[in-house]
C-alpha cells in the first residue's frame, strides 16, 4: 500500500527495526566529517573553548548531539579536552539506537535532547534524515508523491496540504514548479531545528549538513539512498539510508525565531579555516630534516584537505545559532 514519502522514511529510519535503530550505525555505510578526520572533532573544541569563554566558564557546560550515531563525536571531545574543561563537561547523545557498549561511562545516552542546555548542542547531519514528504509540480501546482515502502514503486498522490503549500511558496521558488519537477517539503526539519534550538538556555546551537538555498534548490529535489558507502535507490523498508539534502534558509529562519537573535551560515571550508584548519601541505624540507614528523604533517593535511575540499566535506554548511549571549563571541568567521 503507498505511503507518504514522510510516513514511509519515518518508519525506514527510526521504526523498531529502521536503519539507524538497528545495525552497526551510520559510519557503516557513510562517511561524515566526524568519521573522516579527528580534526573536526578538533576544531570544534577551539569553537567550543569560545562557547564556554562566552558563558563565562560555567559548571557543568553541557555538549549535546543529537543525531550521535554511536557518539564518536562525543568520545573525540572527552577524549581531547584538557582535564579542566572535561572536569566541567556534560556530555550528552542523543540517539533512537540502543547504547553500545563500548561507550564511555561519563557521556549520557537518551532518545530526546534534554531541557536547559547551557553550552553547545550539535546536529551534524541529523536534519538530513529527519522525515519529509516529496511532492511533484503538475499543471495544477504541486501534489504529494507517494511510495510502496517494500519496492520504492512512486505514484501520484493528492494536493499538498495548507501547510505544506505555505512552505513551498515562501521557500521553494516558483520558477521550479514546471510540471515534472519535484520538491522536498521542509516544514519538518524547520519545526525539528526550531526545537532543538529551544532546549539551550544559553549558548550556541550548531548544524552541520548538506543543503541548498532558494537561489539554487535542485529541480528534481535530491531524495537518495546510501548502503555500505554507495548511493542507491532510495527504497524505504529499512534496508538502506534515507536522506535529502536540507533547505538550510528556511531551517535558519526557523531557528532565529525560536532564539530571537540572527544566525551565521557558511560553508564547513570556511568555518574550519577560521577555527584554525588550513590543511597546507607541510614545507619539503621538513623531508629531509624529520622525515617521520613530515609523514605525520602530511597526513593531518590531508585529512584537513578532505574536510575542506569544496566539492566533498567542505561545501557542507555549518548554521551557527548563538543563544542568549553575544553572537560575536562564539560563531566562528
């Protein structure tokens, strides 16, 4: 029976057995910057070390991640925090997925992100995967596209409803509702961020996906699959990653509103260089001189140069959403 793209991902990704639930976790089957290099986890130490001189050097300074995977990312920061800061730091992860058990036993593993964050809260690539409906322009405007979970067969649907209608006219440009064109409705990922950022008190909220803007949205939207690092048919029974690029204006509108305060987006290359990642190539004399410290050099270079590159890692985006303190005090430029 069809479903709606919305329904049927939901139930793919986060039913009892959906593919973030069970099984090995995403590093498996993609990789992200956490996974790529210890140097992201890195660079948001210096962008977590402005957050806390921001707040003052509170005691506990919460870190959330929401969408944590098997909290790699959180395992990276306990790990290179100087003792002082990790003495302070409450680590928390927030995942569907039961606790693996080789996590360590200060950082906290719960289903939803807790209330009264004081400190940082981190999203990367969560909102990609936070279930959306697809839609289809004909001549009449847009309708829903409807999908069979067990083969991924498409079939037309009825008319968008209000809701979704108000987004695509205020986000999606018109000039992309040629019939034939299809559209991800983001209202989801913007009531989701929102969210997400009304559990700081006081802070920075960070986003780190891949997305668009209106001045560039694809216009036959960008619903794919992933499995053991290849991109496949986007059949949602659970077997594969579902996901869609993310329609980061209107997800920063959002979660300007829910903090009152503006926001900063801009691509990872430039977030990263103005956390202190270049990733130049080490000077050849080093060659000669320390040969092992060049190989070493090299090879955070390069590491570096992967998170940056702007056709990989590097042309993510990263949403900065400071929270009840001096936006020039913690976002990075």
């Amino acid at each position: 029976m069809p479903h709606s793209w919305r329904n049927a991902m939901s139930a793919a990704l986060y039913g009892p057995d959906g593919f973030f639930v069970t099984g090995a976790g995403p590093a498996a089957h993609f990789r992200t910057s956490v996974h790529a290099s210890p140097a992201f986890g890195l660079a948001l130490l210096r962008l977590l070390d402005r957050v806390d001189a921001a707040l003052g050097h509170p005691d506990p300074l919460d870190v959330v991640d929401v969408g944590a995977g098997r909290g790699e990312l959180l395992t990276t920061l306990a790990g290179h925090a100087t003792p002082e800061l990790r003495r302070r730091l409450r680590l928390t992860a927030v995942e569907l997925a039961p606790r693996p058990g080789t996590l360590p036993v200060g950082i906290e593993w719960r289903a939803t992100p807790p209330a009264g964050v004081t400190g940082l809260l981190l999203a990367t690539e969560w909102l990609d995967n936070v279930p959306l409906d697809v839609v289809e322009a004909d001549q009449d405007g847009w309708r829903q596209v409807l999908v069979d979970p067990a083969t991924g067969t498409e079939s037309p649907g009825g008319p968008v409803d209000p809701a979704g209608a108000d987004w695509l006219a205020t986000w999606w440009p018109t000039e992309s509702t040629v019939p034939g064109s299809r559209a991800e409705v983001g209202l989801p990922r913007d009531a989701a961020w929102a969210d997400a950022v009304a559990t700081v008190d006081r802070g920075l909220a960070l986003c780190v996906d891949y997305g668009h803007l209106a001045t560039n949205r694809p216009p036959d939207g960008s619903l794919t699959g992933f499995l053991a690092g290849r991109q496949v048919p986007p059949v949602p029974d659970g077997s594969c990653d579902i996901t869609a690029h993310v329609a980061m204006d209107a997800v920063a509108a959002a979660g300007s509103s829910a903090a009152g305060l503006p926001y900063t987006l801009l691509p990872q290359r430039d977030a990263l260089r103005a956390l202190g990642l270049h990733g130049g190539r080490p000077p050849l004399a080093l060659a000669s001189t320390d040969p092992a410290a060049y190989v070493r050099a090299l090879a955070a270079a390069s590491a570096v140069g992967e998170l940056t590159d702007p056709a990989g890692l590097g042309g993510h985006w990263w949403l900065l959403q400071p929270v009840g303190v001096d936006p020039t005090a913690v976002v990075a430029r």
